[in-house]
C-alpha cells in the first residue's frame, strides 16, 4: 500500500511537499491507523492528530484524494493522496490548527477583545475574559 502525505510546511514557511511511503498491507486500518504506522515505523518527523478515534471529535480532519474527511474512520487504501485541510491553517504535514481563529478573521470577537469589561464577576467567581482574548 502506498499513501503520499503532503508535508510542510516547506522552509520557506508556505506550502507542502508530497511524500510517498510504501507501508505493508494494513486491510481494515483508517488512514489515522496508517498515518500513525508511518510515524512509528517509518518516519516520525509526520505528523498527526487523533484523538476520539470514533469520529466523534473531528480532530483528526484531512482532506483525502481532495475530499475533507476525518480520517479516524476512512479506511486507508492504496493511492490514497492526504493532505491539510487548509493550508493557511497549517501546523505542520496534516495538522491544522483546529482552535478558535485569531481575531482579526472574526471582527466582533476583536472588538469583543478590545472593549473594557463593563462589569466585574460576581466574588468568587473566576473572571476568564482574558482567555478569550489571548
Ligand atoms: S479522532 Fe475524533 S473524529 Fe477522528
């Protein structure tokens, strides 16, 4: 079986090279299943995520053969293409960042960031209005 990662980001800080590895024959294992293979037996410089390994969560999103999936409950196949979602979320090879954009791609949490609390929590109560912002 042959799968081809997209890995990058490249030195230049943008976009991805492909790399092929050549696994054994893994019937019945998700593409998570091979990506972690590749990075146990072959080249742990890749990089995956997984979590839930049900579906559940979509931490493990990639986009297979052009088509956005979560690959904990793809099967793997021979051919198969995997790459990041999008590459201007790009952590590193199929890893996006998966968290809440930075404010400047959500206007309202920016001004949200920007405004003076106009109240103070209750006492005892933590105030975690600044993570939001960080
Ligand atoms: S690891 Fe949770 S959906 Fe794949």
């Amino acid at each position: 079986m042959r799968l081809t990662v997209a890995r990058g980001p490249q030195e230049s800080g943008e976009g991805s090279n492909e790399q092929s590895f050549e696994l054994p024959d893994l019937s019945g294992a998700s593409v998570s299943n091979a990506l972690q293979y590749i990075n146990r037996h072959i080249d742990g410089s890749v990089a995956y995520y997984l979590s839930c390994r049900r579906g559940l969560c979509a931490c493990c999103v990639v986009r297979i053969d052009g088509k956005i999936e979560k690959a904990c409950v793809v099967l793997a196949r021979d051919g198969m293409v995997l790459e990041p979602v999008k590459q201007s979320l790009l952590i590193k090879d199929t890893v996006v960042h998966l968290g809440m954009p930075r404010t400047s791609e959500f206007p309202l949490v920016d001004a949200a960031c920007d405004a003076q609390p106009s109240r103070k929590p209750a006492p005892g109560v933590a105030d975690d209005s600044e993570k939001m912002c960080e």
